[in-house]
C-alpha cells in the first residue's frame, strides 16, 4: 500500500461516520477487455482481482456488509459463450478463494434467486456459505442471478399469499414490514452504492434498499479500481451530510 493510500485510511478511519452497508455495481469488465485486444471474458478474470482488493480493503476499514453485483438476470441475454466463461469463474473462484474468506472472517451470503443456477455453481455456493455462516467479520453479499424488479414481485407475491391465508393484516403492511419479505431482509439498506465506469444509472440493483442511498459514480472501469479508488469514494461519502429528506 501507498503512503498516500494509508494516510487515506488513517483518515478515513479518524473520521469514524463509515458507512455500515456499500454497494458496488462492478462495471466497464468488457471495456476494459477490448481496451486491450482481449477476449471479454480476461475482462472478467482481472475483474475478480479487483474483487479480491476490494473485499480486503472494506475488512481493513471495518465496514459490516459489502454488496456486489455479481451477476444480474439480463446477464442471461449476453452470448452464450460469455455467460457459460463467466459461471465456470464463479465456480473456480468461489472454489479457490474459500480457505481465504474464512481465514480472514469473512461471512458469505447471496441474493437472488440461486435457485435457478446449476447444481454444480449451487453446491459450491452452499459450501462457501456453510463453512463461513459463524464467521463475524464483514459480510460478502454475492447479488447473482438478481433483478430489482424480480425481488418486488417476488415480496408482493408472498405478502398476498401471506393475506390470503390470515397470516398478515393487510393494514399491517408498511415500509418495515414490506421489507421482511425482500432477499435483504436480514441486512440494513446500503448507505453508499459505488459504480464503476461511468454509466449514470443503478441497473435494476436494490431499487427499494436504496431509496436513500448516497450515489458515488466513477470513471474507473472495475478491473483497475484499487483499494485507493476504493477509499476516496468512502472518504467522498464521509463528508457528505445525509438528511433523509429533512433540512
């Protein structure tokens, strides 16, 4: 680490207000790719190093929970080839860096609807999850096969069973309660969504959670964001003030 990117941290954590929960919509893994002349898929490969750097970065500063983007439902329309290289690196990833996340306490979850992965990526899945569930450091929230859209549906679908069969009170129904039927259910909404490469839209990602989320949007394409891009967008959000909607 730089000196310049340790005094960052040292910063960063005298200032103490850290965000609990950051969000990162990981893009520009292609155009990073053609840049060079590459297949996408080496996109993709440098894209899970800075993975890698990121997860360390957020576990150094203390933060609870680290989301990402990993894999969204329009994913599926990419070619075949593509998705088919991007599932097999999830596979051999999750596979390869398992005795590392739990060495260094790391708690791995998902959302989104996994059920609808193959066995093979499940197993290996479940296997991560199982082996790190008691672990109590930062919590790495794998967002695959995951829509915004979907997660609503799928909470108003068992908020109207639920009605139907006298478990819920229709007048019950608010914010808080609406959000014990999403896929985050067990976590706080994020305070800070970081983006890569530039695009000015959110992508279907967490589109209830992050009602008030404060918004970081970088040029940086996902393989070359380092553990310093990483921290200037929490020292950027640090000296932000937050209202809610209040003065």
């Amino acid at each position: 680490m730089s000196k310049e990117t340790s005094n960052l941290k040292e910063r960063i954590l005298k200032k103490r207000n850290l965000p609990a929960h950051v969000a990162i919509i990981m893009d520009g893994n292609g155009r990073w790719a053609k840049k060079r002349g590459l297949p996408r898929i080496a996109g993709h490969k440098a894209g899970v190093k800075a993975v890698k750097r990121i997860v360390k970065a957020a576990g150094d500063l203390g933060i609870s929970v680290l989301t990402l983007f990993t894999f969204s439902q329009e994913n599926w329309k990419r070619p075949k080839s593509e998705v088919s290289a991007i599932m097999k690196l999830l596979y051999e990833t999750t596979k390869r860096e398992l005795n590392e996340l739990d060495e260094n306490n790391v708690k791995l979850i998902t959302t989104g609807r996994i059920e609808e992965l193959s066995l093979r990526r499940r197993e290996i899945l479940q296997k991560a999850m199982k082996r790190t569930k008691n672990n109590t450091g930062l919590i790495l929230n794998l967002a695959l096969n995951y829509g915004g859209r979907t997660e609503i549906l799928d909470a108003v679908k068992e908020i109207a069973s639920d009605v139907k069969r006298g478990r819920l009170n229709p007048e019950q129904l608010g914010e808080e309660k609406f959000s014990h039927y999403l896929y985050t259910k067990d976590l706080p909404d994020p305070d800070l969504l970081i983006r890569t490469s530039g695009e000015m839209r959110i992508s279907n990602f967490l589109l209830w959670q992050t009602s008030y989320t404060e918004l970081y949007i970088t040029d940086i394409l996902w393989p070359n964001f380092s553990t310093k891009h990483f921290y200037e967008a929490i020292w950027n959000y640090q000296n932000r003030e937050r209202r809610f909607g209040r003065l």
